[in-house]
C-alpha cells in the first residue's frame, strides 16, 4: 500500500480513493471508501470498453457471471462502471497480505496452516466454477490471507479485460509459471486450468519456490510443457492431490469440488461441500482431513494420477530448499481464449467415514458440555474476543471482535468490521442484548455464547431482532 501519485484520480464515480494497493497487467487497484465509508477494492482498467455493443453486451454477461459467484472464501464483486474512459470495478477490501507476499517474507507453511490455505482456495474455486466462470490467473498473488482465512480475488477480470479489448490474439494471458499445457499450445481453457494452477500454488505455498523455473519465460513455458514440477518435499496426501491435478490432460484432473471432497474426506451425498470448506479453512480451525490410501474409483480422471502412499496431508514438509530468487514470473501476458465448459463428473457413494465422523461430534459435543460445567465458574467472559461467523442465507463468512467487560461491551462485524453495535448482559451472563447499531445493512439482535471443548474459544450464535432462526453463527477467541 502506498500513497496516491499525482497522475491517480481522487475519484471515480461515488467513491472516494486513499491509497494505491497495486499495479497489475490489467490495471490499478486502489483503496476506495464509499459514500457510506465502508472499504473496498477498486481496479481501475487499462482498456476502454468497445462501443462495439456485440461486445458490450458480452462483457456485461461475463460481468453478470462474475456477480454471482457465492461468497465462499472470495471477495465478492460489488460493483462496476463501464461507461468513459475509465472502467472500473469494485469488489469487497480484504485487509491482509497476499499469499505470495507472506511466503516471501515468512517462508512456506505447514501443518494446518498448509491444510487451511489448500482447503479455502479450493472452495473459493469450487464457488467460481459452479457460477460459470473460470479465474485464468489464479496464483499466490491472487490469494489474501485476511482475518477470516484465504480470499481468492480478481476471478473473471482477465476474462472481462479480454472482452472490453476485444482482442484476437492467441497468446497465453496469465502468469506463466502458473500457466496449464493447453493454454500454452492455444487450445481452449476452462476450470482444469484453475486446478493445474491451484496445485502449483500449494506446492509454492509449501516448497517457498515455484514448481517450474528458468532463466526466460520461453524455458518456463517449454518445461511446462516437457518437463516435471519440482514439488520439493510436498508428501502425503497432499502431494497425491496436487500431483492429480498436474495432470497433463484437463480430462485427467479432478475439478474443484472433487478436490474438496478429497481434502475433507466428506462424501459427494448429503452436504454442501463448499459450506464446509469454508468453515474448514477459518482460522484456528484444524480440519481431521481424509487419510491416505488410493482414491475411490468413480472420481474421474484421478485414480491413474493418485496412488497411496502413507502419510497425511501435513506430513514431512522442509524448508531446506526455500529459494525465492526465481525469476519474477508475475508479469501477465496480453489477453487470450474464452473457455469452453467441463463435463459434469460422477458422484461417490456414502463412506464408512461418516460413522466416525458422527461418533466424534458426540465426543466433542460431551467433551463442550464439560467445559461449559468448568467455565460457568471461571474466569468469565472479559476481554477482547476474535474469530470469525457464517451467515447462512447470505453464504457469507466473515471476522466478529468481541469486547466485554463486567456490565456488556461491544461488537464489531462484518466483511471489513463495517458493523458495529453495543453488548448488553441479560440475567443469564452468557447472552448479551445487541443494539445501538451502526452501519449499512447490520441489524440489532440477540448474541449467545457457547462453551467448546477448548479453553479461551467460544461458539457464537446471532438471532436477528424479530428473527426465530440463527442468523448466523461461528466461534471466537479470546485474545487479551
């Protein structure tokens, strides 16, 4: 982040820009605050929109597909102006930095930071792809790592830039240490591409290195198409995962959703995967992942690619080898192809799995209800509390902060803790009145707090005032 130049515009069209974020090959993007003063995101295009209206009216359908993308660990696009000189858009403002940033500064992760950044960024695509888009420059720079876990950002903008230049080249857009085989030789791309690319980000995320090298763009381009990724020591069930979706053909590699489901260890039957695996991916949350073994027949394309080789998914990941002197393969190529859809893919029976699954959420549920006899005579509630809730009509996931004290306190929520509102105890110590609202679209209600079976955590629920059902809900920790 970085001060306005005097070349940048102080505003475009309601709202107000602060700061410049970056610099891209498809525009700049800056701090903005709308009229309401919430934060966003604003892109400021390179390309003017063609008075052609064949291509507007194709950049206002993909500008349609990229509006319905469920809010499942991205950042939502909240609005756009096409007309003049100067197109922009305006999406949701993820406080944090990028994924690609974090590892050059931090070094790789492991363990369940590892697992929480596969199983998010995996959702994220499994929400782009069912609403009919492909990203195409999906990469660690395009992954932020905010306060409610990983947001996936800019999906469809390479697509939209395509269509205001209405261009005719053939030649790859995307960032080429991330670019699939087919892109490479011109043929069209469609969610494949996604997930050749989302395995190279996990092995980068991983190894602290990108998994195809070399001095030139050409070179990097030719062992793409040649070569083998270097993985590093990536092992386990990860590894057999991202080695799946590597695979040179699109037909060989599982789409999103499977990739998911393999991560979780869920069963395609009787749950939305991409609900769980945005809960899955929230920070301080461990997800128990599906264990090793050959993956089940009826996923299509994946059993050649992924064989059973012991070890989870957090096994064994080093740092020897963290080399980030690679050249910069963050430079984006001119725009390229419009994709074509993937076939639909063969769903698995229920597993045995579920049995054990159930048999521990009665363990935690009496392991809760333990801590609730200890917390009731504890220390009590005060202090600063963070975490994260879903809301379920909305499928959105978003950061709560907690401050309470001996009489209530306060609450501050939302997709940039835009709400905000005052606590107050009732008889019962564990719920809390919520009111004196303040903010766009945030409403009064009621706050309970549960117990879980961990100490200085909390499980939160929120009823709107007038409501009956929860409105949504999620857990918190005690921070000071």
């Amino acid at each position: 982040m970085s001060e306005l130049r005097t070349d940048d515009p102080r505003q475009l069209g309601s709202y107000r820009l602060s700061r410049r974020l970056g610099q891209g090959g498809q525009g700049v993007v800056y701090l903005g605050h709308s009229p309401q003063g919430a934060q966003v995101a604003i892109k400021l295009l390179h390309a003017s929109l063609s008075g052609d209206p064949d291509v507007r009216r194709r950049f206002l359908g993909e500008l349609e597909a990229v509006r319905r993308v469920a809010a499942f660990c991205t950042a939502q696009l909240l609005d756009a102006d096409l007309e003049g000189d100067r197109p922009y858009l305006v999406s949701e403002y993820v406080e944090g930095p990028s994924l690609q940033q974090h590892v050059l500064a931090k070094g790789p992760r492991q363990g369940g930071s590892l697992e929480r950044l596969a199983i998010g960024t995996a959702t994220a695509l499994g929400a782009i792809h069912r609403a009919g888009v492909v990203h195409r420059d999906f990469k660690p720079g395009n992954v932020l790592l905010g306060l409610d876990g990983p947001r996936v950002i800019d999906f469809g903008v390479s697509r939209l830039v395509n269509t205001t230049t209405a261009t005719t080249s053939q030649i790859p857009v995307g960032t080429p240490a991330y670019l699939p085989p087919e892109r490479i030789k011109g043929e069209p791309a469609g969610p494949a591409a996604d997930l050749w690319a989302w395995g190279l980000t996990v092995a980068y995320t991983a190894t602290g290195r990108h998994s195809y090298t070399a001095d030139t763009y050409q070179e990097v381009l030719a062992r793409i198409l040649y070569g083998k990724p270097h993985l590093g020591p990536l092992s386990g069930r990860l590894r057999e995962i991202v080695e799946a979706c590597l695979a040179p053909e699109p037909g060989d590699r599982p789409d999103a959703e499977e990739v998911l489901r393999l991560l979780l260890g869920q069963d395609a039957v009787g749950d939305d995967v991409l609900s769980s695996g945005a809960m899955a991916a929230l920070p301080r949350f461990t997800p128990t992942l599906a264990p090793s073994g050959p993956a089940p027949a009826a996923v299509s394309g994946l059993s050649a690619a992924v064989g059973s080789a012991p070890g989870g998914l957090g096994a064994g990941v080093s740092t020897t080898d963290g080399s980030v002197t690679d050249p910069d393969p963050t430079t984006s190529f001119p725009a390229v192809t419009r994709s074509s859809p993937q076939p639909e893919r063969s769903r698995r029976r229920p597993r045995a799995w579920q049995v054990g699954v159930a048999a521990a959420g009665v363990a935690m549920g009496v392991a809760g209800f333990v801590f609730w006899l200890r917390a009731a005579q504890g220390p009590g509630l005060e202090g600063t509390w963070t975490g994260s809730a879903e809301h379920f009509t909305a499928q959105r996931v978003f950061p709560v902060e907690l401050r309470l004290g001996a009489d209530g306190g306060a609450m501050r929520w939302g997709s940039d803790l835009h709400c905000s509102g005052r606590l107050g105890r009732t008889g019962t110590g564990m719920v809390f009145a919520l009111d004196q609202v303040v903010g766009e679209e945030c409403y009064p209600g009621t706050l309970r707090m549960l117990p879980t079976s961990y100490a200085d955590q909390m499980a939160i629920k929120v009823t709107r005032q007038g409501k009956d059902e929860v409105t949504y809900s999620g857990t918190v920790t005690r921070t000071s």
